[in-house]
C-alpha cells in the first residue's frame, strides 16, 4: 500500500476549500490509503498577506495596516450587510497581495497569478516555470509547509489538482520543489484544465521528467488503483473528507460547502461546451443517498452554506431537495426549465434553502439561442425571472456576447431584454466568447491563434457577421454598461470572489 500527497497549488479563490481532493480523499481513504491533503492556495494566499511588506503610498499603507482586520470583517457576516465597507475591505487585501506580487515581478490577486516572462498556455514556460521554483511568490511558503509534510512521513505519490489557468504556474513551480526533495515520488496531474490540455491533438508528452502520469477526468479509480494495486474499483458520486482543513481559515463569513452531485451535465447539447468536445458523460446518483450524504457532510463541517457544483442541478434533484431539505442554505447553476416557471416549484426550492440560483441565459435573442442549441424559450427565461424574483431567491445572470449566430442587433435585443428584466436580476456576469480550440463547430470558421501557446484552449476567428471582439467590447462599454439599471446591477457584483460571496448578499441578516 503507498501513501499519497493530494495538493490544491494556489492561487484559487480563498472563500472555500477544493471539492475534487476532498472527493479524492474521502475515496482513497475507504480503501485505507494514507492520503493526506495540503491546500496550498490558502496557505499561501494567507502567508504573503501578512508577510511583512513595505509600502510607499497611502492607499498600500492604509491596506497593510488594516489587513488583519480586513480579514476578520470578511468573516464576518457584519460586513456583508455593507456593500461599500465589503468592497474597500476586498480591495485592500488584494491591495496587499499586488504589492507581495511585485517583489517578484508577478501579477497576483484573490483570484489571479500572471507571470510577464511566462505564460500558462506554453508548456516550455511551465518547464521553466519547474526550474525556476524560487523565484515564484510562493515559494517560501509552500517550501516550508510541504517540508514539513515530508519530515512526518514521505509520501510514495503526489498528486496536483489543475483546474484553473490560474494554477498551473505555480503549480509547476511546486513540481520543480518536489523534483529536487523527493526524486523518487510519483508525480501525478489531473484536474479540469489538464483533462482539457490532454484532449489537445498532437500534443504528446511536454512534461517528461517533471510528471510521472496524467489523469483525465474523474481521478479516482486511477490513484486507488495507484496505491493499492486494485483495479476498477466502483466508487460513488457522493462521498467527501474535509477532515484534512480547517475550514474557519477560509476568506467567507461561514463555512462553505462545496458538493456535487453528478458529473458532466444532463443537457450536453450546447453548442463550443467542452463537455460534449471532451465526451464527458453525465453521472448521478440516487438523489435520497446524495441528500443522506450531504446532511452527514454538512453536520461534519458545520457548514453554514452550501455550494453545489454541479454544471446544472437537475429538475429531479431540486424536486427532491424541496421534498428533503438539506437543513443549509444552498445556491448553484441550474438551467431554465418550465419548473423554475412554476411559482409552487420555485416557492419550494426557497422554503428547502435556496438563496440564490446561477442561471445561463446566455442571449435575449431567440435565434441566437436556438443556433447555440441552448434548449431555452426566451419566453419561459423572462416568466422564470419573474417567479425566481417572486419568490425571494436572487438571481446571477450569465450574458455570452459575441457568438458566430449574434449581431450587432441581437445583442441589442439581449439589451432590451435585460432592461426590461432588470428588476429580476440582481447580478450580472458579461462576458465575451472564446472559440474552443477543437469543438466540432469550429471546424466551419475561419480561425488563427487566439494565445501563441501550444497548450492554448481557444483560438480566434473571423466573425461571419462581422461582430468582431472590438466591436462587441466597445458595444458593452459604450452602450450595455452605460444603461443605468444595468450599471446598478454590475455594481452589485463582488469583486474578485464575484458569484462565490454573492449568496452572503441574499442571505437574510
């Protein structure tokens, strides 16, 4: 039996700890492997804000001597009954990790690292990135924390969750550590942004003599299989071990639970989603066993919200969660079906906990919708809000601009329909599409690089109306964001931690 490492590298949001290694952990140790698990990017998010730091300006001043109780107002509900005290509290901390960030020439923030010399989407750079471990921000902290680990026991397997662009710098950098201290282990990679560079064409291995094995998709069957030599062994969708963090370090004003229950997406029919280009099926489990887990987990954590992760909670889930209240308040994606129309579903799902639900409208134009096979009647999503709004549970809108069906007048029309809905929104993501690299529809544009970077997700393409990325970014700022109802709701957004603090705003004080 081998022992394993599980390490989430920095910088992931600070507001809740990684579901995928308490997932892995809770897996391994049904097997009685001895899995332990280190979360990097809270340690080292928490090291450099109160590493000592010089400051010559008064706003740096100001945020470094305030930071310690910039921290505890961020755990505290108290703050979130403040927008304006939120705002300054979340920007002087990520004033304080700018500022670490820069003394080694790195872009740092609550939910960024950026290197000028070395990009994430370049494999050679993360090679470089191994090599040159000590010039990474994070480098003192994690050092000594997984020295630390080392000298309670060595572990035979070290396994890094890359989900995010966000990670893969310094997770390399910590690779390149590990490399030099324990030649012997076995490095292993999974997570969401890996599984994707995995299904890149061509790629072949860049990573030789830095990583020992890559794993795509769900990780688990892989490192059982790893540790204890057994093979194909059937592991649940529900089962999570948060044994390993304490939970109070985390930058939100309760402790947050994140949980799935299923993997994949039971819609899998959007056109450019990596579900359906990377073949991801779609997994779920009894929802009676999913709802027993999920108390057990919760009571074990004393979680004060949970955060479901799911790509889309199903209509089935949520008719059972109304039925079987989980006892915490809870928000995650759901799509817009005829149930979330229905004033006694949607009246339901607030009496089980629901404080917010995260809704992919995408467009308020019915042809753009269909010719994304979005499967939404613009009319249901406009009743939806409504009764959503009704019923007291906030909405997060996701608005895509940009699309190969949109133009300039459908976007106009995704203007009049946010205007004239506004009142139902609360908040408000934008965002501007990236074509993914090898979707089946990209084949039928005309493309050129998007990032110079053989690990690159996304390319660029020639609009086939014309609506190019300037025009729809000056579209946005010129017209989408001058609207006042919409400058309101954007105003509304949380800074950095965005739709992961939103909830703590519709909660009741």
């Amino acid at each position: 039996m081998k022992s394993i490492l599980l390490i989430n590298p920095p910088v992931t949001k600070p507001c809740e700890p990684p579901a995928g290694l308490a997932k892995l952990a809770w897996a391994l140790g049904a097997q009685g492997v001895d899995c332990r698990v280190y979360d990097a990017s809270i340690d080292g998010v928490l090291g450099l804000i109160y590493r000592p730091t010089a400051a010559d300006d008064t706003w740096s001043r100001r945020a470094l001597a305030g930071r310690a109780a910039s921290i505890d107002a961020l755990r505290s509900p108290d703050l979130y009954r403040h927008r304006d005290r939120y705002k300054r509290a979340v920007m002087d901390i990520n004033r304080v990790l700018h500022m670490a960030g820069l003394e080694f020439d790195a872009t740092l923030s609550l939910s960024n690292f950026g290197s000028p010399t070395l990009s994430p989407v370049r494999s050679a750079d993360l090679v470089r990135a191994a090599e040159q471990s000590e010039s990474n921000p994070f480098h003192s902290i994690f050092s000594d924390r997984l020295l630390e680990l080392f000298d309670q026991g060595e572990p035979d397997i070290i396994g890094l969750s890359i989900n995010f662009m966000s990670q893969a710098l310094c997770a390399f950098a910590m690779i390149g550590f590990m490399r030099k201290q324990l030649p012997r282990a076995t490095i292993v990679c999974g997570g969401g942004l890996v599984t994707s560079w995995m299904n890149i064409p061509n790629l072949g291995s860049p990573f030789g003599g830095l990583i020992d094995e890559i794993v795509c998709g769900p990780g688990e069957n892989r490192l059982i299989e790893m540790c204890t030599g057994r093979k194909r062994i059937r592991t649940a969708v529900t089962g999570y071990d948060f044994s390993w963090t304490a939970m109070g370090r985390y930058l939100s004003p309760m402790r947050v639970l994140p949980y799935s229950t299923s993997r994949g997406c039971y819609w899998k029919k959007c056109a450019f989603c990596p579900e359906t280009a990377e073949d991801a099926p779609y997994l779920t489990g009894a929802p009676q066993a999913m709802v027993d887990d999920l108390r057990q987990v919760a009571a074990q954590t004393s979680a004060g919200l949970v955060h479901f992760l799911d790509n889309a909670l199903s209509p089935r889930l949520m008719g059972h969660l109304i039925d079987h209240p989980p006892g915490v308040p809870w928000y995650g994606f759901a799509r817009v079906t005829r149930h979330l129309t229905d004033p006694a579903f949607v009246s339901g799902l607030k009496t089980s906990g629901c404080v917010m639900l995260k809704l992919g409208v995408e467009s308020g134009d019915q042809d753009v919708l269909d010719a994304l096979s979005k499967g939404i009647d613009i009319g249901m999503v406009s009743k939806a809000l409504g009764t959503i709004h009704g019923a007291g549970i906030a909405t997060y809108v996701y608005l895509l601009f940009g699309t190969p069906a949109e133009n300039e007048k459908s976007a106009g029309r995704t203007l009049a329909f946010t205007l004239a809905h506004a009142s139902f929104i609360d908040f408000l993501n934008l965002a501007i599409f990236n074509l993914p690299a090898y979707s089946r529809e990209a084949h039928g544009l005309e493309t050129m690089d998007f990032y110079d970077g053989d690990l690159s997700l996304y390319r660029e393409f020639i609009h086939p109306r014309g609506w190019n990325r300037n025009r729809v970014r000056r579209f946005l700022s010129k017209t989408f964001k001058k609207q006042a109802a919409i400058k309101t709701i954007l105003n509304n957004d949380p800074p950095f931690f965005t739709s992961n603090h939103a909830p703590f705003f519709a909660m009741p004080g």
